[in-house]
C-alpha cells in the first residue's frame, strides 16, 4: 500500500502577510509623527515665544539697563577720571587724610581728599598726588604740614573709603575748591564741612 506524501504549504502566504503587518504598522507611525507634529506646530502658534527671541530680549534689556546706569551718573564724577595713584601714593593720601581729618565726618574727609585731587588738576600746581602732598616741605611753610607726621599715621578703612568716595562716587567740591584750613584761607570761601572752611582758588588781579 502506497503512503501518500505530505504536501508541504507554500511561504508566499506568510510572507504577503507579513508585508502587509508592516506596511500597517509604517502607516500608523507615520501617522502619529504627523500629529506630534502638527501639536507641536499650534502649539507655537498659540505661544510664539521660543527660546532664542527670549535670550534676545534679555540682552536687549541688559544692554539699555547699561545705557541707564550711564545716564545716571553725576556728570561731576567723571572729573577725576585722569587721576592716577601708585600704591605709595594711595597710602600717603590716606595718611594726610587721616592726620588732616580722621576726626571730622566722611563727607569732611571726603572733602579732604578732592582738594589734593582739584590741585593735580589745576595748572597752578603739581601734576601729581606725591608731588601735591609734599610741595613745600622743603620750605618754611609746606601746602600740607601734616606731610612730616606721615609715616607715624594710622589710616583706617574710614581714608580709604573716602578717596573711593571721590573717585568713584558723587564728588562734593568745586572743581575749583583748592584750599582748605580752620580758619578759611581767602575770602573766596565753599563753605565749610565739620571744622574745615574750604575756599577756592585766588583770583590775581
């Protein structure tokens, strides 16, 4: 008796099939990358503020917040602009400030300190701070006499801040306020700041 021989299924079914599972699967991924997209795309629509325009702005604000500063400063500050200090010089100046005024209040030793500064700019005398502070010690009558007691002086972070206070702050004097004493050095007088009277320069006629 003959065995009758099985037939083996053909594998173009299976594979049809399978072709069209990921056709199925491609169309729905496609699909929903389609609709992220779309959300995504409205999304900026509704709310057009995107990251870079932002940055953008806060430059742009720090830019005329710059521009304010600028505007705001007192247009006197910029006088000082030229002077320039070595170290030993700053020290000097701090000493006389603080021999001068250390007692008085931060706007009289402030004060001090613009007059050595208005005389480095003033063409009646020296050009600088070292050479302010000593003119006339060689004489009988130095400009400051307390130059001689400098190196026995103790400045505190009271001189210092108020040659900041000059430089970088608001400046008190005249430009033209060169002279300062107790009991007023001409009768072109500023005013007067604790017990300091602060006068300008003389006018030679």
């Amino acid at each position: 008796m003959k065995r009758r021989r099985k037939r083996r299924a053909s594998p173009a079914p299976l594979i049809c099939l399978l072709a069209v599972l990921a056709c199925i699967v491609a169309l729905r991924i496609s699909v929903s990358e389609e609709t992220a997209a779309s959300a995504q795309m409205t999304g900026k629509l509704e709310n057009p503020a995107t990251t870079a325009p932002v940055r953008l702005l806060e430059a742009e604000m720090t830019e005329a917040e710059q521009v304010t500063r600028a505007e705001d400063r007192p247009a006197r500050a910029a006088r000082y602009v030229n002077i320039e200090m070595t170290d030993e010089e700053l020290a000097e100046l701090a000493a006389v400030v603080f021999l001068e005024a250390g007692n008085q209040s931060a706007e009289g030793q402030q004060a001090v300190v613009e007059v050595v500064f208005n005389r480095v700019l003033h063409s009646a005398f020296p050009g600088t701070v070292h050479d302010v502070l000593h003119q006339g010690e060689d004489g009988d009558v130095p400009q400051f006499s307390t130059i001689y007691a400098v190196s026995t002086a103790t400045p505190t972070q009271a001189q210092y801040d108020a040659i900041n206070g000059a430089l970088y702050g608001d400046t008190i004097l005249d430009a033209d306020v060169v002279f300062f004493s107790r009991n007023g050095e001409n009768d072109r007088v500023w005013g007067q700041i604790g017990d300091h009277i602060f006068c300008r320069e003389y006018i030679w006629r």
